[in-house]
C-alpha cells in the first residue's frame, strides 16, 4: 500500500496559508510575496511534497508504471541492466519510466520528483548515494524501491548485485599472481563504485606488500580517456607494469594507447578491466576482465519489486548474483 502522500492543505497548514497560495507558488513563485516565498520552500522541503501531474481523481491509483533512474545512458553496463527489468516490466504489463542523471546526485533528486509526480508505482535506483531530500521524497512515497549494482553497502529497502570490493580484490591479486608488481588503478567519475574497486585494488596491493598508485579523471569512462590516463601514469609512475581499471573502456582505451607505443601486451603492460564487455572477449589478446551479470541484476531487480508490488513475501532483501573472473590473454 502507498503511503497518503501530503497534499497543498498540508503544506498550507505548515505555512498558515491557504492552499490556493500554494498552488499559485507551485505554478509562477512570483506570484506570492517575497516573504512567502521561502516560507514556502521551506514547508514543501520539510513534508517531502511531490508535485502529482496525475488527475486527482487517479491520485490513489496504480500507475502500472515503474520508475528506472540511471546514471549514464552511454555506457554498456546500464544499457543491459534497462533491457533486463523491461523484460520482466514488458510481460507483466508494466511501463518503464526512464531517469538520467549523469552522476549528478543534484540531478537524481530532480529526475526523481519528476518520476514521482507521475505516480509511479515502484522505483529502481543504480547508486546508494542520495540527497536528504531524495531521501524524503522517497520515504514519503512510501513505494517499494529496489537498488542494484550491489549487494554490500546498505540498501534503503531491497538490493541486487556484487561485492565490489571483493571483485576488485580478486582482480588485482589476479595480476600479481602473474608477475606484475607496479599496479595502477584507473577510475573515472569518483562515483561510490569506483572509489570501492579503488579500496579493493589497494587491499591487494597491500596484501601483497606493493604500493598502490592510482590515476582519476572526473571525466565519463570511454576509449580515449583510457589512453589519455596510460600516458599520464607513465609520466607520474615510470616503472608502470600493469594497469587495473575501473570499467572496460579505459581498459580497452589504455590497450589502444600501448599498441600505438609499440608496448606489448602482457608482456610489458598487463591490463585488466572490470565487467566484461564483448569488445573484450573479441579484441586481441582478449581482455581480462570481472564478468557481471548486468541484464540478470535488471531481471532479478524487477521481479522481486512486482513481488512486493503484489503483496508477496520476498524471501531475502539482498540477492548477491556474484562475479567472474575472466583471465584473457592480458595479464
């Protein structure tokens, strides 16, 4: 059951207006007094308002339609993770509503009012890291919420995905194990994600008694950014001898960026990537790699939230769909 969602005459009673003044705010801010007007901020902060587009005759209504924020639409990962919570929204005659946010967690909270001003019946996130007023919005919603892409830092409600750091881990003692001794981490966008593969990548490295080096652009992930951070660890790290990286774009930019230098592979660099993509398991020598399951996290995701949305008991909050190692040809 949805939670009663506050409504104009309750931020009207926190103002001591009446709801009228509050729809004309609502519609143009410059059609109440200066003074009001924080007023009023304040109080549709302070109960979590959300603005319903919906008739209000529907307002109590399933929508039968899900809410999916992402954060990028250009990278591969997403793109499998939409096609598999549409394959189980589509066969049970749900709609999708689609959020992009660009890592901005700014930019989530707005993409989320809007989803939440169409009444969506559910909500599926890709990151746990969220404004105070995301947070509001989602707990007054009261709509079951599943997060992906991870399955050890703490959930708002369910969660799908992998340990991370443990991957990461994995990876990186994966290229020691074969010689390598100057390992360097490539991360793009600072997100949380990243920054956990970077915490699992300097466990190994410490494990194994070496010393962690890291290079990091704010930039989105992709072929030439790969490149652009080989050429700057080689000016900051000379004795670079392998690179772990935190998706497979840099990890196939960085290759790129070897062979135009003449550095073999692995034998004078060895490169590895995280997740798994086909243009890994095709290039020469074949990218090694940590298979995720992407379109199987956005299946899992979406059953287990129309199991809630049915009134089921959904057996654990947490499904950990693991990871692989693929070992390829360059390490």
């Amino acid at each position: 059951m949805k939670k009663k969602r506050p409504v104009l005459q309750d931020v009207a009673d926190i103002v001591g207006v009446t709801k009228m003044t509050i729809s004309r705010y609502l519609r143009d801010p410059e059609l109440v007094s200066l003074s009001l007007r924080g007023k009023i901020a304040a109080a549709l902060e302070e109960s979590g308002y959300i603005l319903n587009r919906a008739p209000d005759i529907l307002s109590n209504a399933t929508s039968h339609a899900i809410g999916v924020l992402l954060p990028s639409l250009t990278n591969q990962v997403f793109a499998e993770v939409l096609r598999g919570i549409e394959s189980v929204t589509d066969a049970h005659g749900y709609q999708t509503m689609l959020g992009h946010y660009g890592y901005s967690s700014e930019k989530e909270e707005q993409r989320l009012a809007s989803l939440l001003s169409y009444n969506i019946d559910g909500l599926i996130l890709s990151e746990r890291q969220h404004t105070p007023r995301t947070l509001k919005m989602i707990e007054v919603a009261g709509i079951p919420v599943v997060e992906l892409m991870d399955s050890v830092s703490p959930c708002l409600d369910m969660a799908v995905g992998f340990d991370n750091h443990e991957a990461a881990r994995q990876m990186t003692k994966d290229v020691i194990s074969r010689g390598h001794r100057h390992v360097v981490y490539f991360g793009a966008r600072h997100d949380e994600r990243t920054i956990i593969k970077q915490r699992g990548y300097e466990q190994a490295m410490s494990e194994a008694g070496l010393t962690p080096f890291s290079v990091m652009t704010a930039k989105a992930s992709s072929y030439s950014a790969g490149a652009e951070m080989l050429l700057q660890a080689q000016t900051q790290y000379p004795k670079i001898d392998s690179i772990f990286c935190t998706n497979d774009d840099l990890a196939v930019g960085a290759i790129f960026e070897c062979q135009r230098q003449g550095i073999r592979i692995p034998q004078d660099m060895g490169v590895a990537g995280f997740h798994g993509h086909d243009i890994g398991r095709v290039m020469q020598p074949k990218l090694a790699s940590v298979l995720t399951p992407r379109e199987k996290m956005g299946k899992i995701g979406a059953e287990i939230l129309l199991s809630r949305l049915r009134g089921e008991a959904v057996p654990s909050r947490v499904v950990d769909v693991g990871f692989t190692l693929i070992a390829g040809d360059s390490i």
